[in-house]
C-alpha cells in the first residue's frame, strides 16, 4: 500500500552522522533533488517539492497500486503483503531495469503518523526483505529506510519532503547505480504532481 515511500527509498542509499555535505543534482519547478555519498561511497538522496493535494489524495494514490506504473518510473508493480494495523502496511515493490542492470525488488514497513493541530504527516519506511524470501529474476536490495514530510500549505497545496536510502546490492558499479537513481526520483516526482491533483 505504501509503495510509493517503497519505491523512492530505491534510489537512495545510507544515513550516518559523517556523511558529506548535500549537493545540488537539480531543480525543475518546484523540485528540487539533492543528493550526497555516505562513507561506504553509497548515495542518499533529499527531495522537495509542492503539488496541488491533501494528504489524503496523497494517500489514496500510495493505495492505487494499479496505476503505480503511470507516475514511479522504473517500478513494475507493488502488493501490499500486510497491514498489521490502520497506519501499518509491508510493501512488496518490483522494479523494471534496462541490461546490463538486473530487476530489482524489496520489502518494507512502513508507519504513518498526522499530527492532529498542524495536519503535517509522517511516514517512516524500514527494511523487511530479511523475513521474505528471495524472488527468482530479481535482486534483493538491503538498508532500505526512509522518511517522508508532508506539509499542508494555503490554498489547498501540499510541502512533499523525503529523504531516504537503501543499497541496491548486487553487481551494480555506483556511477550506473547512482545515475539511474538520481534521473528516477526526479521523473517520479515530476509524474507525481502531475497524477495527485486527480486523487
């Protein structure tokens, strides 16, 4: 259900205190992707922007897994595995690729949380794939963890922030890895504020 926050933890790749400074990869509109290299060498990645939404039309397009195609480039498809309660939902998400770069899949919690003063929403996404088991065709990424923001504006616009990581394993060198990563999450972003003002 929760596969959107799934998916972008994809490209993204390990918090830890001495990671270094957030450098700038670009900024279209309203979005802006940032990116910076932890000391494993792998990429996290910090992106911003606003759409015309509420966090329920956010929400609902997370539900329609249906359609995750038309807005999360790279992703074939996600089923929700379970919902342990209301705010609670493991996700298992199948990402397409192009050769010589392998298909790629995960398992992730993830927890979501509305302040009730503010309306501002949290979720938080921590790796499952451990307790699932492997799918043959696909590789299994590790360290998947993320953080989404949301924020309601004036005039019924919504603040999207997300910062999250996860290692893609596998025999991928990081140039193609983080490459193809940092061109996804900013073609998401831009086909998700074009997909949430219909929810």
């Amino acid at each position: 259900m929760r596969f959107l926050l799934s998916w972008l933890v994809y490209f993204s790749l390990a918090v830890t205190a001495d990671a270094a400074e957030w450098q700038q990869y670009k900024t279209v509109g309203a979005t802006s992707v940032e990116y910076r290299h932890n000391a494993e060498k792998l990429l996290e990645v910090r992106v911003q922007t606003e759409v015309n939404a509420t966090t329920a039309a956010f929400l609902h397009v997370l539900e329609d897994t249906a359609n995750i195609s038309k807005w999360a480039a790279n992703t074939e498809k996600a089923q929700l595995l379970g919902q342990p309660d209301a705010k609670t939902h493991i996700v298992h998400t199948y990402f397409s690729a192009i050769w010589p770069v392998s298909k790629r899949d995960m398992v992730t919690q993830s927890v979501w949380q509305q302040d009730a003063g503010s309306g501002v929403l949290t979720m938080v996404v921590t790796d499952m794939g451990q307790h699932f088991p492997a799918v043959k065709g696909y590789v299994r990424m590790h360290q998947v963890k993320g953080r989404w923001t949301l924020t309601p504006l004036a005039g019924g616009r919504l603040t999207l922030q997300y910062q999250g990581q996860a290692d893609p394993a596998g025999k991928l060198p990081h140039f193609i890895g983080d490459k193809v990563a940092l061109k996804s999450v900013l073609k998401t972003f831009q086909q998700l504020q074009q997909v949430l003002p219909a929810y």
